[in-house]
C-alpha cells in the first residue's frame, strides 16, 4: 500500500502557499536537484546543500539566510517507491520555466505544481516529460480559467488520460474545484503509478538544497 499522490488536494497539504512537486524515474536525487535549480528563469541558480531537514527547518534556514523565507527557493529530496522526489519550499511561485530538458537522456518527470494562495485563479498543474519532451499537460481543474483547461501532448499518452478522466464523470462543471483536483490526481496515480510518502514529506528529515542565485554567497 502506497500513499499516492492524491492527498496533495488537501488544503496545505505540503506547506501553506501550495504544493511543487517533482517525480522522476532515472534520475538520482542530485541530479533532479541540479535539473530543476537550471530550469529556473528569472536568474541561474546553484544547488548548496544544507543538510538533512524536515519541511519546518528548512523554511527556518530559508528565513536566516534571506530574511524571509519567501525570498528564498529550497528543496528537499528522496527516494521512496523507485521514485526520485524533490519538494519545493520558500518563493517557488513562478520562478521555473516548464522546460522538458529536464527529462533527457531517457527519464521520465512528473511535475506537480499549485499555487493555492494566488488571488487569481491559478489551477493545479500537471505536466509529463519524457526524454527531453512533454508528452502529456494540463490544468487539474479542467476549466478554462487559466489557459487551455484540455488535456494535450501525445495521443497514445493524452487519449489514454482523457479517457480515464471521462469515465470519472470529468471534466463537470458543477463539481467543486477540490474534488475535482481530488479526482484528477487520483487519476494520475493510478494511471502512472505515481507516489509521494506522505508521512517522510511531512515528518521526517530529507536531504536538502537551497537554490540559490549564482554569484550570492549564502551565510552558511
């Protein structure tokens, strides 16, 4: 028994803000690290390790470091489940591209992200990639609040799930958006597999990283 990935619709259910969320086959945790810390977009980023933490103490190094937490980006990694994981804590919002080059050389990435506490109506999102291309996205909601609220990428991949979510009575417009995002995640689970150990996430220390401007040094 696994814990899946659908308890992520619940309120906070990582940390207050949302959730980002990586999970990656072929890949090691420094590598995923080091993937993510290069898809940023704003600026170019360096992994620094700073030990093993649980989600509260690396939000507390976040705050010595940057003053406030919010100004800076940390992950924390495992691996559970012959899943690779990273989560992100701090100001994630925004600050990565969607870049499929994090897949290359033959992984497959499963990206999970929802801004929770944005004042617009920012939906949950979900993109696969496989070998340096995207081969399935969409917004957890399916609507068209933000964007295409279709599921697109690759037929043999995006037909599959369209098909799965159909047989859920999705997409409904009637039905509360949580639910909605309850179902869509149970969806991919059970589709792809997907698993996040709730209770190392929530509970127990990981390894893990801030990522942190190139040229900043940290005070460490």
């Amino acid at each position: 028994m696994t814990d899946g990935i659908a308890w992520l619709a619940e309120p906070q259910s990582v940390a207050f803000g949302g959730y980002s969320v990586a999970l990656a086959r072929g890949l090691g945790i420094g590598v995923l690290a080091a993937r993510i810390a290069a898809s940023a977009q704003w600026s170019e980023r360096t992994v620094a390790v700073v030990g093993e933490l649980t989600g509260d103490g690396l939000v507390e190094v976040l705050d010595l470091e940057y003053g406030d937490a919010w100004d800076g980006i940390g992950l924390r990694l495992g691996v559970s489940g012959g899943w690779t994981f990273a989560v992100a804590y701090g100001g994630w919002f925004g600050e990565f591209r969607d870049d499929p080059a994090i897949s290359e050389g033959g992984a497959e990435v499963f990206l999970l992200e929802y801004e929770e506490e944005n004042g617009k109506p920012v939906p949950p999102i979900f993109r696969y990639h496989r070998d340096g291309r995207t081969v399935c996205s969409f917004n957890l909601h399916l609507d068209d609040s933000w964007g295409n609220g279709q599921v697109v990428g690759d037929p043999e991949v995006a037909d599959v799930v369209k098909q799965l979510l159909s047989m859920e009575g999705l997409p409904d417009e009637e039905r509360a958006h949580r639910e909605v995002h309850r179902s869509t995640l149970g969806v991919l689970e059970r589709q792809f597999g997907l698993t996040l150990p709730r209770g190392l996430v929530l509970e127990a220390p990981l390894p893990a990283v801030l990522l942190a401007d190139q040229g900043v040094t940290l005070m460490g």
